[in-house]
C-alpha cells in the first residue's frame, strides 16, 4: 500500500478500493471445517470467505468457530463450512468511499466488509484493522473509544467529538439515511456505556425483570443533533419492593447521567424518572387500552410517543408482550385509527398559494416555519400509523416505507414521493442544526426560507408536496370525510 498523507477530510474520499489490495482467502461450501480451520491457520486471517466459483456466499470468521467448539466439540470432524457458515453478507462495492465502508461497519457491528466488483464476484475483504492502518482517528473507533471510557467525563468528552465526526461525514457527501443511522448506533452505545458505568461504578443496575425502552425519534433510530430524552420502563408484575426500589434508583441515575453527558430531559416529563413512565407490564397495557379506546388529544400525543418504543436494555419478552398487545388492541377498536389519523391531518405544511412557504408572523420565530410541526411530525407518525394499520411495528421510517411497499395496498410511486420527502426534511433539518453549532447557536426546528438557495426551497416545496400526498392517503385509508369527530 504507497504510503500518502491522508487527513480526516481525505480519508472519507478514498475508495475501498485503496485498502483491498490482497487476494483474498477463500474456500468452497463442500471444504469441510477442519480443513478451513487449517487453511485459516496458515494465511493467520481471522475471517474466511466462502465462494462457488467467484461468486461469494458465505463467512465463517474465528468467533464462529469458537461457539462451534464449544457447543459442538465431538462432531466438528463430520462437519463442512455449508453448514456453519452465516450467509447474511454485507457487502461492499470496490469503488464505493470508505465513509461508506464506515457505516456499514458501524450499523452492523462488524469488524469487516465483503468486496465485491461491479459484476458480483469476490474482489477481496477489508477489516476494521485495514481502516486503523490508514486512519487511526477514523470515525468508526468512536464506538471503541466510548466503550473504553472509564467515568463519565471521559464519557461527555467522548460524546463531544460526535458533532465533529458528523460534521466530516456531512462534508464527504454521505447520505440523509447513514447519518441518521450513525447518530442513532452512536446514542445507543453512550446509553449502554452509561448503565455499564453505573453497574460497575456504582452497583446500580436494572433488575433482570425489567426493561429500558427508547421512544419516539429515539425509538424510531431517528435523532438528530437537538433530542431530548424521551424514555421509559416497564418490569414483571412479580417485581418486589426491593426489585421496585432499584426500579427507581437506576430510572433516576440514567436519566441524571445522560443529562451530564449532553442530552437534555425532557421538557414534558417524558421519562422514566417520571413515576408515569414506569410501570408493571399489566400496568401498561391498561394504559395503552385506555390511550386507544379513548382517543384525547393528551393520549392520542403520549401513544404517538410509545408506538415507536424500542428496548435498550433488558427483558426482550416485555417488549414483545407490549407490541403484541398494541396490534391487537388496537384493531379490536375501529375508531382508533380514524381518531388518529385525524389528529395528524391537522399538522399542515407551511405551503399556501402558488407555492409559497408560509412562516411565522411574530415572536421569536418570525420569518421561519417549523422544521419538525410542518412536515417531519406528520411523516414519521402517519408512517408509523398506517404501518401498525398494516400489522406492523417498529424500525425507523425508511424500514417501515420498505414495509409498505411489502403490503402492495399503496401505491409505489407515492411512497417514492414520501420517502424523499423524508429524506430531505431530516437532511435540511441536520444542516441547519450543524450550521447554527457552527455559529454557537444551540440547533432546533426552526428554518428561514429567505437563506435558502432556490434550489433548496424548490426541494423545500416538492417536500412539503409529499407531505400533503402522505396526509390524502390518510383520509383515504381512513375515509376521514366519512367520519365527524
């Protein structure tokens, strides 16, 4: 590999091409597994690509092989690699840019990629190793250097340099998705960081009867640069007093940290430290059959906030439980869905006549529209509405277009139109919140038409067309006019 000087700005340029330089070692699905172990040895790879012809189908890396040895010692000898090898690939085009090759390996928590060339075969593998040679500071290690730290210094310390790595992949053309994807893999990993301090600094943990559930933008992966905490708990109607009290502890101790390290609470008290947003698994249901069957303006905003909730840390069988609950309850209820998408109808994009963007007329915000009230709200919840419509919940809203498409019970063109429109209100939404930390503003919603380029408000508009679009399919789906509330 020539040896080039490569700087952080460079370094998301070069393509995967520059690191994938050695033939790769591979073997077929009949090699059996003793002798790809052996195979493995020789070449000291820690990962081994499994082809038919030139044509990849399969890994097998050495955290594989250890579960094998350990659950299946005595018929390892009788054994081929088609039989243990995991064929979920995730690949990589040999001229892609390695800021791609980054959130890939970020979004998936691997440690390396499959290179393929433009007609499918193999053209070789690059590892997280590979990276660290060109670029030791490389964004990808922030996942490394959060799991390193020691305190919750180090933690906000760590967080800080966050903005700075977006900032960079912004600058190298990554894509509205990727970003999204990184800040959400990234807040995860300091909320996880976060309750492992807090276990082996100070004994507080979460007991195994419980769980910490993500919801609204953070449930969805969806954050951007400006979130608040929005979080809750749910644990097993067994739990003990002394259960509870830890309950308590740990739901006060997070909720505390993560506003050390940089994350806001919420303005509104949705939180786990709020005894509101935290109950037994029986405790919860009552309450989202109460949030359903009767549809109030309060319920209908805290089930938009919990429809999208997602586990953190803990019980994956409360999660399910809660899920599955939802679905059913709410087809169980013929108005809920009419009542809902009713309520998200009201949220209009700032479009008037001929086009023209509509903004505030006085306070603090005149001359600007609502980023979030006037397109982005109304995205993400009738997504998620018609989703759950369809039997279905979870995921960011990119996934749950993809499901939509899946039922063929809208059209594909018009959830095209929906998903750029996405796609574009959370890119503009991301640029003007780095602009205004640029400047030593703190980032929110808030856009002024008048500094956008033609372009972008020609964008702005087709967005906001998409919007409209996304809210006639509602009251078609619901036959809103159908319906006096």
């Amino acid at each position: 590999m020539p040896d080039i000087p490569i700087n952080q700005d460079s370094f998301f340029f070069i393509a995967v091409d520059y690191l994938c330089k050695r033939p790769p070692v591979t073997c077929t699905p009949d090699t059996t597994v003793v002798e790809m172990a052996d195979l493995m040895h020789q070449h000291n790879i820690s990962g081994i690509v499994i082809v038919e012809g030139t044509v990849p189908v399969g890994i097998v890396s050495l955290r594989d092989l250890r579960e094998l040895v350990a659950h299946n010692l005595s018929g390892i000898a009788g054994l081929t690699v088609k039989q243990i090898m995991r064929t979920n690939l995730i690949t990589i085009g040999r001229h892609d840019y390695l800021f791609k090759a980054i959130f890939r390996m970020a979004k998936h928590n691997i440690h390396r990629l499959v290179v393929l060339n433009s007609d499918g075969s193999l053209a070789g593998v690059i590892t997280n190793t590979d990276l660290l040679r060109v670029q030791t500071r490389c964004p990808l290690y922030l996942s490394q250097e959060i799991e390193a730290t020691e305190n919750f210094e180090q933690l906000r310390a760590t967080g800080l340099r966050m903005m700075d790595m977006l900032q960079f992949a912004t600058k190298s053309g990554a894509d509205t998705q990727s970003l999204i994807s990184l800040i959400a893999h990234f807040n995860d990993a300091m909320t996880l960081r976060i309750i492992e301090l807090l276990d082996s600094l100070e004994g507080v943990r979460l007991p195994h009867n419980a769980a910490w559930l993500a919801l609204g933008s953070e449930g969805r992966g969806e954050q951007t640069l400006r979130t608040d905490q929005d979080n809750a708990i749910v644990y097993a109607d067994a739990a003990s007093g002394q259960e509870l009290e830890a309950i308590r502890q740990f739901a006060e101790r997070v909720v505390d940290r993560l506003e050390f390290i940089g994350v806001p609470r919420c303005p509104g008290g949705t939180m786990a430290i709020n005894p509101e947003w935290r109950h037994t698994l029986s405790d919860w249901q009552q309450i989202l059959t109460g949030w359903i069957t009767t549809p109030s303006a309060d319920n209908m905003v805290n089930f938009g906030m919990f429809q999208d909730m997602r586990i953190l840390h803990g019980s994956k069988e409360l999660e399910q439980a809660l899920r599955e609950h939802i679905i059913s309850t709410s087809h169980q209820h013929s108005l809920f869905f009419p009542y809902m998408a009713k309520n998200i109808v009201r949220f209009k994009p700032p479009l008037g006549m001929f086009g023209r963007i509509k903004t505030e007329s006085r306070g603090e915000h005149k001359g600007c529209f609502d980023l979030k009230k006037g397109g982005i709200f109304a995205l993400t919840l009738g997504i998620s509405l018609l989703c759950l419509h369809y039997g279905s919940m979870g995921g960011n809203s990119w996934e749950k277009i993809a499901r939509l498409r899946e039922t063929g019970k809208i059209a594909a063109h018009d959830l095209d139109i929906i998903e750029e429109s996405f796609s574009f209100l959370l890119k503009l939404r991301l640029e003007k919140q780095f602009r205004a930390l640029e400047s030593g503003r703190q980032p929110g919603n808030h856009v002024n038409p008048l500094v956008l380029t033609e372009r972008e408000r020609e964008q702005l508009r087709d967005a906001f067309k998409g919007v409209n679009l996304l809210l006639h399919i509602l009251e078609d789906t619901f036959q809103l006019q159908m319906i006096r509330m």
